[in-house]
C-alpha cells in the first residue's frame, strides 16, 4: 500500500465521523456529542491532509489557519443569542466564498501561471475544469445569497423584495455566467481566460444576488438551509477539480443532507420549495389583504392586564422575535415563574418559525433557563387554545396572524400558525401597531377579546411581574 | 474515463444517497443547529484549500488560496462554536429539568 493508497483509507475514519455526527446531531438528547464528532472529523481530515503533503511551505497555511480561526471565533464570543441566524447564515457565505476561491486559485495555479497555450479544458481536463466553473459558480451564489439573507435577518433590507426588472436581471446574470464560463474554459490565451473566470465570478455573485433578493418573510431560513446545501455541492466540485476524494465525499454528504433538512423544514411551515424561490411572501399582500389600518384596537396597561393574569388558571405565552430583539427573555422568564408561582399553569408556545429560524426561540428561551417542558410545540397547543385563560404574545406578529386560516390572497395563507384567538384573551405586548416580518395587517389585533400593551417587551413584562408581586399577599 | 475517476463518480452518487437517507425526523428546535452544523462541516472545504495554499507559486493563486483558508477556516471554527452555544443552552436545561 503506497502513500496515496494509505490517506485514501484513513479519509474513512472522518468521513463515519461525519455520518455518525450528523445523525447524532438530529436527536435532542445526543446532538451535542454529534456536533462534537462532526468538529473531530473536520480536523481529522485537516491533519490527514497536512500529513500527506509533507513538507511544503507552511507559510501561508499558518496565516490562513490562525486568520480564519480567530475571525470565527471572535464573530460567534460578540454575537448575542438574538442574532444566531445572521451568525449561521454570514459563516454559509464564507463557506461558499472559500469554495469559490479555491476554484479561482486552482485555475491560476493549472492555468494561468503554466500558460501552456492550451485551452483551460485541455489543460484541467474535461470533468476537472467542469468541476472548476460549478465550485466557482455555486460557491460565489453561495456567498452573496448568504450575505443578502443575512442582511436581510437583520431586518434593514426587508422591503427589498420587489427590484424592478429582477427577473431578467437574474435571466441576464445567468446567461452571462454561463457565458463566461464557456470563455474561461476554452479560451486559448490566458490573459482573455483569466478575465472570463473574474467574470465568472462577479455574474455568479450578480446572480446569487438577484435570487435570494425576492425571498423574505418567514422563507429565509428554508432559503439559507438551501444555500447551505448548494454550498456542499460546490465543494463536491472543487473536490472533483482538486482530485481529493474527501472534498467529494464531505462535501456532497452536506448537499445531500442539507437538502433533506431543507425539505424537512419546508414542511414544517407547509411551504414548497419553489413558492419559497418564487417571493410568495411579500407579494400582492397589501392589495388584496383588506385595509391597513386598524380600528377598534383596545390598549390596556400593566396593571389592567395583572388584575386579569391573576384570576387566571391557565396562561400561555407566545414568544416571538421581538422578544429576542428587546433582549426580553429573563423578564418572561421572570413571569413565568411569578405565575407559576400562584399555581397557574404557564406553558410557552413556540411557532416551528417564531423569530427569525427554527429553534431561534428555544435558543432565546433557554438562555433564560426556561424549564424545558414549559415549551410546547405548535402541533401540541394549537388543539388546547381553547381552554386557555389568557395568551401573552410579547413581540410575535405573523406566527399568530388569522389570516394565515383566512384570507386566501393573504401572503402568508396556508402557513401553520398558533391559533391564539381561540383561547379566552389574548393579550398582545407590542411597540406598535407596524406589521410583521410578511409586512401585512394582523386582523387578531382588532378582535374584541384581544388586547394591546404598547411597549417595551421587557418593560412591559418587567411591569407586569411587578404588578403581579405587589398584589399578592405574602 | 480513468478507473480513478469512475470510482470518484460512484463515491459522490452512493455518498449523496447517504447524506439523502440521513436524516428522517428532526425535531424543530433541532433545525438551525442541524443547518449550522452541516454548513461547519461543509468547512471541511479548507483542506482543498489547503494543498493549493501549499504548493502553488504565483502570486494570485495564493492570495485566493490563503484567503480561502482562512474563509473555510473561520467557517470550520465559528460554525462548529455557535453550534455548541445554541445546544449547551439545550443539555443545560435538560438537566435542571
């Protein structure tokens, strides 16, 4: 068994850790060990890797190494609970970014610097050069999509969902991609191919830009979990292109299981794929969505709403991103536990989408040692709304809109939502009246058994577990 | 075709099966960790980096090559670490529970 022969068996052993994390990561109870095991694999991969070389120059491995490895890790120690997703989707782009830069400098390394007169085709190879132009595409895609759809989870861009002319923007940066990768990859003169492949580049990235563009709403996280899947493909590509067979086999595992979960979470919120691509959310909304002003709106304040929290036996609070935003998790917590305290029944009830992804509220929620049986699923409470005294919605908007149930043209009609009218008050804290994430009215807001607390979330709710405290007797 | 290469091809066609068939069930809580696991993972993209940072001369190829360690690296690194923040806050609660 020769050298190569021996890397290629020991790529195995990274390659079960992937498999085995992966699975692990997808149990509650065992997920931390399998993100553990998916850590090792890549490292393991890393060292196998360096052994094989033997030695080069180390130079510019420990610059990128130390670089990378502590930009990562400052962008996670300054991130907040609150902006995790924006975190998740920013390191998706640098993913792609890498892929695509290592198609970039692979073209310059074979081609450009050999300048063998040939074409880049003959020179790579059909399938390598192939393999090149789909990393350095995909991989690029990957990169401006993602950081547009972080941008976006910030909540600065949320009304760029309808450029004008977008789609034969996305139809002309397509075309044009295409085209430059044909010219990069049979273009004789290396001065005209490397200018088609910088090309390749900035369309790939034009593109990645026009496509994410339309998608908002509670689609950006199916959208980023997309990416995240393409990306995989595009290091299965610079895999083939490099010939390094763990870049395939990781690289098309992350496609392939990225796609799964993509598919998982598509219906979670009854979503398809395609309506996600084609902007549903955000289009048409307003016009046929009825007026959006809102009459009959009852206010209330802390202290009305504590009289009515104390008679009540059975509380449900509804967290949503503006409960992240105003950083008011342990204030929820706080009444939580002063309501329990009295022997309410307190549960949280967390949308498969409440905040801005999957899971973003158990995070938050946990965060503030929530108990975690006090988290109910959507599937669980939506039946049992009826027997609730009083829902608390602190700073969630389209998860709990009716007209998800309703209005047929509504944006959001069709997706599953926490059905908080049925219960017997809902109580909604709010800064204002402004519309959610779908940008559209929330008729719950007018009904008569609702009513609104303007504030701050964590103001409010900081009022209210003071109000609570001050009435009872000790 | 190469022996080689056809082998490549059987290796990214049975692993894609694999990663498809992987996943079934996943809880919802579980999805963004999921995501941003397998993204960390997709990080394993710095070996390729790697080897051209190691052996290519010119100029160009390796500031794209550096700069592509040091992306996937970050990637690697910040992924795999804000996996294991939003989980730790999981097992912890678990535990009181």
């Amino acid at each position: 068994m020769n050298a190569e022969e021996l890397v290629l068996v020991a790529y195995l052993v990274p390659v079960a850790l992937f498999v085995i994390g992966l699975k692990r990561l997808s149990k509650v109870r065992t997920a931390r060990r399998g993100n553990f095991m998916l850590a090792a694999g890549v490292m393991l991969a890393v060292v196998i890797t360096l052994v094989e070389m033997g030695v080069v120059d180390y130079t510019w491995i420990l610059v990128g190494l130390a670089v990378g490895a502590t930009v990562g890790a400052v962008i996670v120690l300054w991130a907040s609970a609150t902006s995790m997703p924006q975190v998740v989707a920013r390191f998706n782009g640098f993913g792609g970014a890498a892929a695509a830069l290592i198609g970039m400098s692979l073209f310059w390394d074979a081609v450009v610097d050999r300048d063998a007169g040939t074409t880049p085709l003959a020179a790579l190879g059909a399938l390598e050069s192939v393999a090149l132009a789909v990393s350095v595409v995909i991989g690029a895609v990957t990169f401006s999509g993602s950081l547009l759809a972080e941008v976006k989870l910030w909540g600065r861009l949320s009304r760029l969902t309808r450029i004008p002319g977008r789609a034969p923007l996305l139809v002309a940066s397509s075309v044009l991609t295409a085209a430059a990768a044909v010219a990069g990859l049979l273009l004789a003169d290396v001065r005209w191919a490397a200018l088609s492949m910088v090309g390749l580049l900035v369309f790939s990235l034009l593109a990645g830009f026009f496509a994410v563009a339309p998608v908002g709403g509670a689609d950006m996280p199916v959208m980023i979990s997309l990416l995240n899947s393409v990306s995989g493909i595009a290091v299965a590509a610079s895999g083939f292109a490099i010939g390094n067979t763990m870049l395939i086999m990781g690289g098309i595992i992350v496609g392939a299981a990225g796609l799964m979960l993509t598919q998982i979470m598509c219906v979670a919120m009854n979503r398809t794929l395609l309506s996600v691509f084609a902007g549903g959310l955000g289009d048409g909304g307003s016009s046929d969505g009825g007026s959006d002003t809102y009459e009959n709106v009852v206010s209330s304040d802390p202290e009305e709403a504590a009289m009515v929290l104390e008679v009540a036996r059975s509380v449900v609070i509804v967290p949503g991103y503006g409960l992240a935003a105003a950083r008011a998790q342990q204030a929820a917590a706080d009444l939580a536990g002063v309501l329990a305290a009295q022997g309410v029944e307190v549960r949280f009830a967390i949308h498969p989408v409440a905040g801005r992804m999957p899971g973003h509220m158990n995070v938050v929620l946990a965060e503030a040692d929530v108990p975690y049986d006090r988290l109910v699923e959507m599937d669980r409470i939506n039946s049992d709304f009826p027997n609730v005294d009083v829902v608390i919605v602190v700073g969630a908007n389209d998860v709990v809109n009716p007209a998800a149930n309703e209005a047929t043209g509504s944006p959001i009609a069709g997706m599953p939502i926490l059905d908080v009218e049925n219960a017997r008050r809902v109580m909604v804290i709010k800064r204002s009246l402004s519309p959610g994430y779908a940008g559209i009215k929330n008729e719950l807001f007018e009904r008569d058994h609702c009513t609104m607390l303007f504030g701050d979330a964590k103001q409010v709710l900081d009022d209210l577990t003071r109000e609570l405290k001050a009435n009872v007797p000790v | 075709m190469t022996g080689t290469l056809v082998l490549a091809v059987y290796v990214f066609v049975l692993a894609a099966f694999l990663g498809y068939e992987l996943l079934t069930k996943v809880p919802p809580m579980l999805h963004t960790p999921l995501m941003s696991g397998a993204n960390a993972m997709s990080g394993v993209a710095v070996i390729g980096a790697l080897i051209l940072a190691g052996t290519t001369t010119g100029v160009a190829a390796t500031v794209f090559a550096t700069s592509a360690v040091a992306l996937a690296t970050a990637n690697v690194v910040g992924g795999f670490m804000v996996t294991d923040r939003m989980l730790s806050s999981f097992t912890v609660k678990r535990e009181r529970a």
